[in-house]
C-alpha cells in the first residue's frame, strides 16, 4: 500500500505519504508516515504506527485520510488502485 496526498498553501507545497513496507520483523500490522514541505529539508517528519490487527490498522488510517482530506489535501497517487475503494474515500 502506498498513498500520497498534496496540497498546495502560503507556507509551501505539503506532502503526507503513508505505506505499510514492514520496517522491523516483530511489527505485523503497521504503516509509516512521512510528512513535510516540498523543498524544506528541516521540516521532514515520520512516524511509525503498529496495530494488533488488519481492522484496526484500516480503521486508523482511513480517518487519517478523511482528516487530511478536510485540511485541503488531495489524492495524487495510491497504489494499489483498489485502494481508494476499499477504503471508501472520494477523490
């Protein structure tokens, strides 16, 4: 699963990307998120998310989508292309 949403703002173009790629062995259900501004090094941020099932982790991330989407973010790549689908969001 991979996931990039944009938005354009006085402060700079924003990006937040989120993919599930397992980053250690012991997490089984997880995703990452990377966020910041286009060209802004220094403001470059990541965090980790595990969850304890596949439900939890498809709960979580849809209403971080939806909320990103309120703040004026949209979708310009998910992969794979069912995903906006399953996970019930426009585009």
């Amino acid at each position: 699963m991979f996931l990039t949403l944009f938005k354009t703002g006085r402060g700079g173009d924003r990006y937040y990307t989120l993919h599930d790629q397992q980053r250690d062995l012991f997490s089984k259900y997880n995703f990452v998120v990377y966020s910041g501004i286009v060209g802004k090094k220094s403001r470059k941020y990541d965090r980790h998310l595990e969850f304890y099932s596949p439900g939890e982790k498809k709960a979580v991330l849809k209403a971080m989508v939806e909320q990103k989407m309120k703040e004026g973010y949209k979708i310009i790549y998910n992969y794979p292309k069912e995903l906006q689908t399953q996970l019930k969001l426009s585009a």
